[in-house]
C-alpha cells in the first residue's frame, strides 16, 4: 500500500498515512480540521541508453578502438562561404557562362 502525505488546513500538522489508492483522509489527526494531501517531488533520475541525454548529447560517444572522443565537425564561417565562392567563380564552366550572356 502506497504511502501518502496530509497536511491540515487549520493548524498546519504535516503526516504520513499508509492506506489503499481508492482511500482517502478527511480529518487531522491532533485537531480534526479538513486536511489536504501533499504532492511532492519524485527523485528519479533516468539513465541507460534510449533517453533524451544520450540520445541528443553535443558530442558524439567515443569510439570503441581507443577510448578518445571523435574530434567535433568543423562549423563554416562566413569567410570560408566568401572563399568557395571565389573558388567556383573562377572555374572555367562559369567564366565561359559569363561570357556568353
């Protein structure tokens, strides 16, 4: 059976009953004022493979041969976008396209 937690209305007293999921307290136990049950946080950290963290970490896993990380991918920057544009403007296909137009 579930353990659940109450705290009373009136003068504060927090407990802890054990009782069936249909089972509900009505009253504190010191005073008999109206108590409300009290929703905690649940400490449950997931791990393994298949959640989010391994799933979608920044860096990929390291390999199995020799234990290092892959090196991360190279990002382009907009000076080498400006570079390879040079480079395909001087290539003859677009030169002799630029002549004939």
């Amino acid at each position: 059976m579930p353990l659940y937690e109450y705290r009373c209305t009136k003068c504060g007293h927090q407990f802890e009953v054990r009782h069936g999921v249909a089972e509900n307290v009505e009253r504190c136990e010191r005073c008999g004022a109206p108590v409300r049950r009290v929703f905690s946080p649940v400490g449950i950290i997931f791990k393994g493979p298949g959640f989010h963290i391994n799933d979608y970490r920044k860096t990929p896993p390291p390999s199995d041969g020799d234990g290092k990380s892959a090196a991360p991918a190279k990002e382009s920057t907009p000076k080498d976008a400006a570079a390879s544009k040079a480079k395909e403007s001087s290539t003859p296909a677009a030169g002799a396209a630029a002549k004939s137009s």
